[in-house]
C-alpha cells in the first residue's frame, strides 16, 4: 500500500514539471477564469496558479490523510489488522507531505522562477511588422486580402543600417488577390507607409534599372520591376516610357547602364546617347527624368568600372570580314565610355597591299563602314541618323559585314558610336 501511494506521489510530481516547461514554450492568453488571476493572464501564470492550487490540495488530502489514519489507529482496539492498516494510512500520508514539501524546496533552490513563472516578452528584432492599434506583428512578404485588418494599420521597416539594408517596394492593389493596376510607395529603413486598397506584395528595391511612367521617377501608379538584363519587350511600359531610374551598388562596383529602342527586338529609334548612372558624385541612384514614351525595349549591361579589365579594345574595318584598313580603339579610351564620331576613326592601311587611290575614298568607318571585331567583354552601340530622327543598334559580338545589319538599310547613315566596358 505504500509503494502504491508512493509512485502516486512521484507520477504527481512529474505530470506538474511537465506543466512547468510547457509554460516556457508558450506565451498564450487563456480564457478560462481561475481564483487569483486577473482579467488577460497569459499561460505561465496560469500554469504556476494552477500547481499552487493542486499543491495545496494534495496538501489537504495528505492531512485529511493522516487525520483519519490517526483515528482508525485510536478506535482500533483489539483488531489488529484495522490497527495495522491505520498505521500504513498514516505513514503513507506523512510521506506524500514529505515528498510534497520536498518537492516543492528542491525547485525553489534550484530556480525560483520554477515556482513562480513569469513570462519574459522578446525583444524587438529588425523585420517589417505590421503595427495595429500599437501591437506589432510580422508582416508578410505578400497578403492576398488586407480587408480583415483593422483600420489604420501600417506597415513599419525596422532595420539596423540603413546604408545596408536596401529600400522597399510596396505595390498595394485595389482588388483582393493582387489584382488591378497597384500603387507603389517605396519604405525605406526605419519608415512606415499606411495600407491602401485589399492587398499588397512586398518587393526588394535591387541594384538594377527601373522604368516609370510619369515623368521625374516619382513612384506613381505604374513602375517597372528590376531589371538587370536586355530586354526584347517592354510589356505594359511599350511606348509608356517616361522615366529611368538606375539604382546602382557603389561599395560593391555594380553600376547599369542603358539604351532604349523604340521597337521590340532592340531596334528603332533611340536615344542619342547611352543613359549612363556612373555620375562624378558616384551616387547609388541615377534617374532620367524627361523621356518621350516611343520605346519598346531596352539594352541593359553592367558597367565595367575596371575597363582596363574587360579587354583588348575594339576595332574597326573598311571591309566586311576583317579585311581592310584599321582603327583600333584601345581599352584606355574606354573610360568612362567611349564617345566618338565615326570620321575620327581614320583607318590605317599599312601592310594591306590596298591602292593609295582606294585609301583616299575610305579614309575613314565613317565613309566605309565594313566590320567590326569585340576583343572583349564590350558593348558596341552605332548611331545613324535619317532625317530628324536618330536610330541606334546595340552588339556585344563581332560583326562581320554591317552592310546586312538594319542599321545601314533605308537610307540611314551612321555617323557616331558609343562603347561600354561590361561584365
């Protein structure tokens, strides 16, 4: 019988440090009202309430306990075996009060908060939360339906650096389910933007070019996504182009530079010169304000700052296939970029066996544009002209014969060229 009360005892004792490190692990309000608590307790406090109230209940059952052994002992008279199962009542209850007050004094040495437990709040973490009514929670990346979020709630970027933590797009759409045209608000570190419309996607503000459709770069109803490479197809900027932001990363040499088209496939009219971000104040954020919304498409490369790594230079022929008279332009031209008209580039026809008199009517790649060879990682971009207007194409490989190339075709006549270092 005593055994038996005694594993009682000890199983009683284990089941409550269960509750004990249950209450570390959660930090949840509970509902159900006790004596002794207040109105919102959160779950240590009610698990520690709770092991004080069954303390003192086996407590009482432990005297009771005793009390009615004690009794049966005096009332058992001459019958032994009442005598001795008092005996037993008895001492099984003294030791349960032992094992209780035991129990109890080994936690309090060991660590007074097993006894009383408290709930100890995190600290704030850098993150994007969500703050409502003066709670912060974390904020999703992308929320599909913002309708059930109480009124006023905002969105709040916290970080440690903001030199090193990069600007937020926010594109918050008038339909649930990221659907409409979005707004777009930029958060930057340590700032907070209000929600507007049913849902939202959170985006990086990357190194990389971004197109806008108002005038200025001011982020609007309609700005593009990050773009790090050409592209064929502007989509739903086509002839909607009327701004060029460049945001570029200094501290790790990474700058972009760009050339508009005005039809898809990197061909039409363009720009008269490269939108180049690398300005004399070395800012991360480059922007061509005023742009007429022609174009369709876009050459995009990465600057190389290291031209002296990007190769040998380029060079250019009278003749088609490497053949002829020519001009080389070495990789210490290329800084920043190369700019040139294409009667400075003067052809030099020694050793080529080719007759002075021929010379004399292709001095220069102006007057016989023939090839073109890249010893490098180099962006060629050739510049025609056809009445007013100004058409531009765009080679990172060697041409061979620019007499096939539309840039020569219907009646254009070349007349200047750019070359970027890239990597």
């Amino acid at each position: 019988m005593l055994k038996k009360h005694k594993y009682s005892s000890i199983l009683l004792i284990v089941v409550f440090l269960s509750f004990l490190s249950i209450g570390f692990c959660f930090a949840r309000k509970v509902e159900v009202p006790l004596p002794g608590l207040g109105e919102e307790p959160d779950l240590p406090q009610y698990i520690s309430t709770i092991f004080k109230l069954v303390m003192g209940i086996a407590g009482t059952i432990a005297v009771l306990a005793l009390v009615i052994g004690s009794v049966r002992y005096m009332t058992s008279a001459g019958n032994a075996e009442a005598k001795s199962d008092a005996k037993k009542r008895i001492l099984g209850a003294i030791f349960g009060i032992i094992l209780l007050l035991s129990s109890y004094l080994i936690l309090r040495t060991i660590n007074p908060q097993l006894i009383e437990l408290e709930l100890t709040p995190l600290s704030e973490v850098p993150g994007l939360y969500l703050i409502t009514k003066g709670e912060r929670k974390p904020c999703p990346m992308l929320m599909a339906d913002t309708t059930k979020l109480a009124s006023g709630t905002t969105v709040l970027y916290d970080c440690l650096d903001p030199k090193k933590n990069p600007t937020l797009l926010a594109f918050f759409y008038p339909e649930k389910n990221h659907k409409g045209e979005p707004n777009v608000k930029e958060i930057s570190c340590g700032d907070s933007q209000s929600l507007d419309g049913q849902s939202f996607e959170i985006r990086t503000k990357l190194p990389g070019v971004y197109l806008y459709s108002d005038s200025g770069c001011s982020p609007g109803k309609y700005r593009s996504n990050t773009y790090m490479s050409s592209q064929e197809d502007l989509g739903g900027f086509n002839k909607n182009v009327r701004c060029v932001e460049i945001i570029n990363d200094p501290d790790n040499d990474v700058y972009y530079d760009v050339v508009l088209h005005e039809e898809k496939d990197n061909k039409g009219k363009c720009l008269d010169t490269i939108i180049h971000s690398k300005g004399e104040e070395d800012s991360p954020e480059f922007t061509e304000p005023e742009i007429t919304p022609i174009y369709s498409s876009a050459t995009i490369v990465r600057w190389n700052p290291d031209w002296g790594s990007a190769g040998d230079g380029v060079i250019f022929l009278s003749e088609a296939f490497g053949k002829g008279g020519k001009k080389e332009v070495t990789d210490a031209e290329m800084y920043p970029i190369y700019k040139g008209a294409l009667e400075d580039l003067v052809f030099d026809y020694t050793g080529t066996g080719i007759k002075k008199e021929e010379q004399e009517i292709k001095p220069d790649f102006e007057k016989s544009p023939g090839s073109i060879r890249i010893t490098g990682d180099y962006l060629v971009v050739l510049y025609a002209e056809k009445g007013i207007d100004t058409y531009c194409q765009a080679f990172d490989e060697n041409i061979t014969n620019l007499k096939t190339e539309w840039i020569t075709k219907e009646g254009k006549k070349l007349y200047k060229v750019e070359i970027i270092p890239t990597r």
